[in-house]
C-alpha cells in the first residue's frame, strides 16, 4: 500500500479546494498502489491519464476561483499549473512506463503538490476568505 495519503497539514481552509486536493492526493496513491503491485501497463497509463485530466480540471477550479475574487497574483498562480501540466505530460512520455521512472514520477508529483499546496494555495485561500467565493 501506498504511504501517500491526505494529510491534514495540507489542509489550507478553503473548502472546495482542500476537497479537490483530497482527490488529487488520492489520484497520487492510486497510481503509486499500480506501480509497486505491478498492475499491468495499460492500467498505469489509464491512472496517469486519469490525473492528468484531473489535473486539468482541478487547475481551471482554482484559476475560476482566482478569478473571480480579482486575485492579483493569478497570472503567476496559473503560469505554475500550465508548467506543472507540459511537465507531468513531459514526464509520462519519457517514463515510457518504466518502473523506477514511473517512482521518480510520483515522487515528482507529490512533492510538487506539497510545496504547490502550501505555499502558493494557500496564498487564494487566505485572499479570498470572507469573500464568499
Ligand atoms: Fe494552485
């Protein structure tokens, strides 16, 4: 089983994101759970798959609530979610579903969600808190 779960110092205060993030982690364990059990390549790469698109989705979320609070660091905010989606995407080609690229990978991930997490969301949570957005 994977190590990687939802932690509650991730937690940043703002209730749909902290849910979506829940997914997020989640995603993270799946695919960490495939890799070291070995689940065949077609399963890793429709998990990795799955992510991605999630992360897509997960980034407009954030940008639409950015957005709408007039946050003023958005440009910055999306230009390091539009980095992390040409990375990850990037990374799964190079990985061609090796399994010690395949952990590098999820190490990559969850450290970028970490740091991403803590230090810059929680910046939107705190600007848009009594904002009702
Ligand atoms: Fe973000």
């Amino acid at each position: 089983m994977s190590d990687i779960k939802w932690e509650k110092r991730y937690e940043i205060g703002h209730d749909r994101i902290d849910f979506e993030h829940q997914i997020f982690v989640d995603l993270i364990a799946k695919i960490d759970d495939a890799v070291k059990l070995g689940n065949d390549d077609n399963y890793v790469e429709r998990l990795l798959n799955e992510l991605r698109v999630y992360a897509v989705f997960h980034f407009i979320s954030e940008e639409n609530i950015m957005y709408l609070a007039g946050y003023p660091d958005y440009d910055t905010h999306k230009q390091h979610h539009d980095e992390l989606l040409a990375n990850f995407s990037q990374k799964i080609m190079e990985s061609q579903l090796e399994k010690h690229k395949l952990e590098a990978l999820i190490i990559f991930l969850k450290d970028w969600f970490v740091s991403h997490t803590l230090n810059e969301d929680k910046k939107i949570a705190s600007f848009v808190e009594g904002k009702n957005v």
